[in-house]
C-alpha cells in the first residue's frame, strides 16, 4: 500500500507540473516601443500593451512571461510555436493575416515624420525623395518609405538607433507608428528634432496569435469587456492622458 500511494502522488506531482507547464503561456513583446512596451527604471517592463495583456491575462485566467524581442521575431516566433501570442503595436495587415492571426483591432495609430528642428524642406511624404530615411526593420514604415522614392532607407532593429540617426545628422528623416514617435520627441528629443506632415497610412493594432490558437477567441471577450466596462478606457487615459476613440 505505501509503494502504490508512493507511486500515485508521485504520479500526482508529474501531472500536476505538466500542468502547470502547459497553462504558462509566452507572449512576445517589443524590447523598445515607448509608450507601449519597454523597461521601466525597476528593470520590469512596462507600457500600454503590457497593462493591457495583463488585465487580458487576468479576465482569462493565465498564467504567463513576456518574452522581450526585436519587433523582427516576433511573427516568426508567433509561426514557429514559440510564442502564443505578441502585443507590440502589429498594425493588421493582410500580409501578416497570412500566416498569423489578430485579435479585434484595439488602437488605431499612422506613421508620422520626425526631422531635424531646423528642417525646413521636408513636410510632407513626398518631400522624402532623395532623401536618407531611417526606419525600424520589419515594420509596415519600411514598405511604405520604399515607395517614395528615399535616396536610402536605412533599417535598424531599434527605433531609437533611427531617431539618434536624425539627431546626430547620419539620415534627413525618420518616420515611425505617431504615438512613439510623439512620445520621443516629447522626453527625449531636448528640441533638437520635430514632428512634420500629417499621418499616412492610418492602420489599427491588434494582438498576434499563431493561426488557430484557440486562446484568440478567450482574449477578444475579454478585450471586449474592458472595452464595455471602461477599463480599456482608464488604460488609455493613464499612457495617452486622453480618451480612446
């Protein structure tokens, strides 16, 4: 009788630490996408995507661990069954619906300018022809700055590598999602670089799932809810310090 309770609770504990295992779940994340995701001074991260995947993960019950990631992988990791989902600001594209899934549409942004301030001749999209751009590698900007004609666009992994390459005079323009690129300029561009032209190419953000997980469905209700119930609203007012749309 020993050795088989032995057995069963050993049994037991396996059962149980498998799962665990299978209810933790990976989510993807921008290393660097203020003010949606990035490392706050406690060395956590932080942001609008992170609270927002928190309340998510909480109305759904998971347990889960942000796995920080060049915007470049995070597709890849989503198609490969290493990540179960990924928030970092993903514009909906039907590229992208290819090969991975969206959740419902949660913020709607475009790509904005940013030059040096004592720009002059750069206003609009169009004004970007022969010049340098920089841009952010793997991002719906690269497509779109490749159409209009730039003398080079230069891809970095980091957007923050594409606005020190406006300030220290190495590209004419960078241009990037608005509210990140408001956001720069705002604590960290000390007046050296400024905003310019109107936003293009207006698209909506979505959560990133592989096809058919069955965890999208789960997460849209509760997007929804906090959408119905104002705490989606209260989470935009605390990082946009206005009301959603």
């Amino acid at each position: 009788m020993k050795k088989l309770l032995v057995l069963f609770l050993t049994g037991m504990m396996i059962f149980s630490a498998g799962a665990a295992c299978a209810e933790k779940l990976f989510v993807g994340v921008d290393t660097s996408f203020v003010p949606f995701e990035y490392k706050g001074k406690d060395g956590n991260y932080t942001g609008f995507d992170v609270d927002l995947w928190t309340e998510i993960a909480k109305r759904i019950g998971v347990e889960y661990e942000l796995k920080p990631m060049d915007f470049n992988g995070l597709i890849p990791g989503l198609t490969t069954g290493n990540l179960d989902a990924a928030l970092a600001a993903i514009f909906i594209k039907s590229s992208r619906e290819k090969v991975i899934d969206f959740s419902h549409p949660y913020f709607r942004a475009g790509l904005k300018m940013m030059v040096p301030a004592d720009n002059t001749d750069i206003k609009t999209p169009a004004d970007l022809k022969g010049k340098v751009v920089a841009v952010k590698l793997g991002t719906a900007t690269v497509e779109y700055v490749e159409t209009l004609g730039a003398k080079k666009v230069v891809k970095f992994p980091n957007i923050d590598q594409a606005y020190m390459e406006v300030v220290t005079g190495g590209a004419d323009a960078a241009m990037h999602d608005t509210p990140n690129v408001l956001y720069y300029i705002k604590t960290a561009g000390n007046g050296r670089v400024k905003a310019v032209g109107p936003d293009v190419k207006a698209a909506q953000y979505g959560i990133a799932f592989p096809q058919g997980s069955k965890l999208r469905d789960k997460a849209n209700i509760a997007l929804l809810e906090m959408m119905e119930d104002g705490a989606y609203a209260a989470l935009y007012r605390k990082w946009f310090d206005a009301d959603p749309e």
